[in-house]
C-alpha cells in the first residue's frame, strides 16, 4: 500500500504506520526527507532530533540486513538437512495421502525444497518420519 509521506508528515508515524502496518527503510527516509522539506523555517528540527532519526534509520537497515542474513542462513541449513535425507527412507503427506519411499533427489522448485520419494516430489515440510536407507 502506497502512504503518501506528506499525509504521513502531516498526520504522524502512527498514521504511516497504520496504513501501511510495516514501516521500511524507503519510507522511512521518504518519511525524514518529507519531514525537513516541510518543517516550520522558524522552528525547526533540533539537531539532536535529526540525529537520533538518521540513528533510528541506520538500526532500521542494519535489523534489514541481519534479517535477511540470517533467512538465507535458515534456508541453506534446510536445503542441507534435506540433501542429508538422500538414500534415506521417507514417510510424507502427498494431497492428503502418506507414501514411503527413498528419497532420490532434492531440488529447489519455486523457492520450496522439494524431495523426489519414488515417481512423486514433496515438499520437505510433508516429510512425517525419516528412517534409515
């Protein structure tokens, strides 16, 4: 949803919050940008409010950044953990059916990791039992 920084300036963080119920790095510095644009020329932001924004913008990216690292990390210990079932005996849910089978091969299919258990692929999340070769 798109907010309108001057709506958001002139309303408060809690109406950019509200319509958009997750603040970004991009609004908020379209957000700090609107705010210096428009402010008072005869009151203006205090500096030490200007700082502590640009500091809350600076944790705002870095929180971004370690979110998305550590997503990647989580990917890569599944896509490990299910290039460990290979050759190992499966149990999963295939539309609402258990099959078993070995499982012979894993790919990455649409951002899902999938496990081919005989002729059928599952979704690692399917995966109920894991049992030896």
């Amino acid at each position: 949803m798109y907010v309108n920084p001057v709506d958001a300036a002139t309303y408060g963080s809690e109406y950019a919050l509200e319509a958009n119920k997750e603040l970004g790095k991009d609004e908020f510095l379209k957000l700090l940008v609107t705010q210096l644009q428009y402010q008072d020329p005869f009151n203006p932001m205090k500096n030490e409010d200007f700082i502590a924004q640009l500091a809350q913008f600076n944790s705002l990216e870095q929180m971004i950044n370690l979110n998305s690292t550590l997503q990647k990390q989580a990917n890569w210990q599944l896509l490990a953990y299910a290039s460990s079932l290979i050759g190992r005996n499966v149990t999963a849910t295939d539309e609402g059916e258990n099959l078993s089978g070995i499982v012979s091969k894993v790919e990455l299919e649409e951002g899902e990791i999938k496990l081919s258990v005989g002729d059928k692929k599952v979704g690692l999340g399917n995966v109920l039992s894991v049992g030896s070769g």
